[in-house]
DNA sequence: AGATTATAGATGCAATTGCATCAAGCTTGA
DNA sequence: TCAAGCTTGATGCAATTGCATCTATAATCT
C-alpha cells in the first residue's frame, strides 16, 4: 500500500484552472446553441463519435467508453435521438442483447448545424487566447492527464 | 460586426483534452467522495469559497459569480448545507433582500474531510503526471483561457 | 448439457437541475 | 415622493440524472 500525499500548490492551481476552464467552456457552448434553438452539449458528443465512426456506427458501450457519460445516460439519451430521427437503432446480428446506433442524414445534419455554432465557441474561448505553439503545448500536457494517456 | 472563424485543429484538440480531462477528474472526485461516505464535489466548492472568506462569509450572490453556479442553484444548494448544519445564514443589515452566509465549524470539519479525499485524486490524476515545471506552465496557460484572465 | 457468472441495455423511483417566474427590497429619476 | 425598473433570492413544474435493479443473452466452468 502506497501513501498517496496531498497535492502540490502547482497541482492544485492546475485543477483549480482546470475546473474553471471547463465550466466556462460548457456554459458559454450550452448557451450558444440553446440561443440558436440547437440541443445540449451532450448530444453534440454521442452525434460527433457516431459520426467519426461512419456507418458501421458503434454499440452502446462502446458511446459510454468513448464520452464518459453513464450507461443509464446513453440509454436515455439515445431513446431522444432516435425520437428525434437524429439515429437509428439497428439489430446486431452476433450478440442478441446488442445493438448497433448509426447516425442519420438527419443526424449529420444537426451535428454539422451544432459544430458550426460551437466551434466559434471554442475560438473564442480557446483559439484567440493562445499561439498555436501555445495550443500545442497545453495539448501535449494534458494529453498526458488523460487516461490513458494520449501518445502523440 | 467581425466574423468568427472556426476553431484551428490545435485549438480543437485542447478543447477536446479539457473537456475530457476534466470530466475524468470530477468522476473520479465524485466517485471518490461517494466511497468515502462524503457529500458531493459541489458541497465542496461552495463550502471551499465559504471557508476562504473566513467570518465575515458571501452573499449567495457572490458565490454564484464565484463558483460558476446557477443562481437557483446555489439557493437550493444552501438549503440543503443548512439543513445540514454545515452554513448558517445572516440577516444582514444594509440590505433587507440579502443574507450572509458563513461556514459553521462542523461545515469546516467536513470540508477538511472532503479535502483530504478529493486532494488525493488530485495528486493522482494530476500532481504525479507532471513535473513542477510542466505544472507550472499548464497552469500559466489556462490561466490565459479564464475569464478574466488569471495574471500571474 | 446444465448451472453459474458476466455483459448489454432498459427502467422505476428519488434527487437534482433548468426554466420561468415570483415576491420583496432597493434605486433612480421625473 | 412615488412609479418604474433593477437586484436578490426563492420556488412550481418539467426534464434530466443517479441509483438500484431488472431482463435477456453470452460466456465460462464442471
């Protein structure tokens, strides 16, 4: 059993940074695009990584992985999109328990609407305030905060 | 009127590791504090800016500017504290609408027990991740992302 | 095979959040 | 001074989240 020591000042300010950064981020990107009669953030997530994964689409668990959301929160969330016809819900043919989500036109479009209302969000909040060396740095840092650790 | 442009890659993969990174942060913070029986990462926040104001306490106003909380809830929040004897509220005297509020002493004891939990996370997930220095230049940089802007 | 354990996803219920609005007290200005 | 407007904080109601648990199917073990 390894004692784990309490944070250093640095460490602290970066969390403390952290935290605010973040919420400052989701605030001001919640508010764009509930302004633009837009949905949440959240749906922007599971409509982004279903779009990344084209038209195999992905499983439920493997949304709840890759966003970090909770399995009941995918469960729900995705009974909206596809009440929404922003998905479709596909039987899987090797696991009778499964199913396989792919986004729709309907979906890509909505996605494309939100990215276009968010993105300036993000060059505001994160782009005008930093070099790109700058970007680059923070990126490579904090790639190094997550888990597991991105190695680029 | 001046025309936004969309987010740069760079800019788009800060954006990405914060959201990410921050995420894991409070889910391992709450899930921290769960397991130890404690009251949830936002009891923290507030109880934390209490705390710094020491006895002279904050208008519920000033804590909804502090933490980044809804107005509506850090009423409700409060309520809850009360309830559970960890802030007490003040009529205060040059404004009839207004309270003060103050941590009590078992507010301070169960901020201290919340600390030495979620500190640990903190040096976990990001005080041995980094060296001094890294920690010191992340911080540096968000620090340019706040708003206002963090100058130090 | 049959029993046992694990995984995928959904759901009932309680707690929390978001939204809209309210009541009460201040401030301003004709 | 008093009407109009602003600020502080609370609250009813709907939507969302968290928690615990459930059903169904797969995988493992004997």
């Amino acid at each position: 059993m390894t004692k784990t020591a309490m944070p250093s000042p640095e460490a602290i300010k970066v969390w403390a940074r952290l935290m605010r950064v973040s919420r400052q981020l989701i605030e001001q990107g919640e508010e764009a695009l509930k302004d633009s009669g837009l949905p949440p953030l959240a749906w922007y997530d599971v409509l982004h990584e279903l779009a990344e994964a084209g038209e195999g689409g992905l499983r439920p668990f493997q949304l709840t992985e890759r966003t970090l959301f909770a399995q009941y929160n995918i469960s729900r969330l995705l009974a909206r999109l596809e009440a929404d016809g922003l998905v479709e819900k596909l039987k899987v043919a090797d696991d009778g328990r499964g199913q396989t989500i792919r986004i729709s036109a309907k979906g890509r479009e909505t996605r494309r609407r939100m990215w276009a209302v968010y993105g300036r969000s993000i060059t505001e909040l994160v782009g005008h305030k930093l070099s790109a060396d700058e970007l680059s740095t923070v990126s490579a840092l904090l790639g190094r905060l997550r888990l597991p650790p991105a190695m680029d």
